[in-house]
C-alpha cells in the first residue's frame, strides 16, 4: 500500500478517516491507520483503549500506558484511541479481551487478517 492517504480506504472501501490526533496515532504518526511495507506491525485498527486491553498488551510485552518522552509517547489510557497492529488486536479477540473499533478508520487491510462479521462485531457504536 502507498503511504499517500489519499489512497488508503476503510474496511467499507471508502476514503480512510483520521483514527486521532491526540495523542496522534498511526505507524505514520499522522492519525491515520494505515500501512506500507515498513511496518512490521501492521497497524491498521483503529480502536478505543480500555483498561482490560491495556493490561493485556502489556502483559504480552507491548506496554502502551507508560510515557516515552523522546518518542513524544503520552502514554495512553482507557478512553484514548490508537492504531493497533491487526495481529495484536486478534490474539486480544481470541482471549476475549479486543478493545471496540471505529470501523471508518480502520484500514481495508484489516480484511485480509479477518473477516468482515468479525470486525463488525467490535464496532464503536
């Protein structure tokens, strides 16, 4: 995929809107969740923190809660939106512990990990 987001779309194939600004989310650090071949992680999941996500990843390795300053990292907490990697956010799903999404800005990338019925059933509402 192009890192030009006048390309990216949703999972509904129409144009991808911005995930957050604050804190600003995105492998691009633009707000958006989108993908190119650099990132590994594939962060395309737009999603809403909660506090049993939070603690899950963190057991896992992946610690969101704690500030990086350098990195300009708030660190996040319950509440905050942020792009997760597609394959963080399914083993989440597997545990029964997957954070809501706001489908319209998660990438249509996300489709090729799982199915529509899937992330529909995780929708912001």
């Amino acid at each position: 995929m192009s890192s030009q987001n006048s390309t990216s779309k949703n999972i509904f194939g129409q144009p991808l809107i911005p995930c957050c600004y604050e804190p600003v989310t995105g492998f691009f650090r633009d707000g958006l969740c989108r993908t190119d071949e650099m990132d590994r992680g594939t962060h395309v999941v737009c999603a809403v923190m909660t506090e049993e996500f939070l603690e899950y990843t963190k057991h896992c390795g992946n610690d969101l809660c704690t500030p990086i300053p350098q990195y300009n990292f708030p660190g996040l907490k319950a509440g905050d939106k942020w792009c997760l990697c597609i394959s963080r956010w399914l083993e989440a799903e597997k545990e029964g512990k997957a954070p809501l999404i706001f489908l319209e800005a998660t990438d249509e990338s996300a489709l090729d990990y799982t199915s529509m019925d899937t992330l529909l059933k995780y929708a912001l509402k």
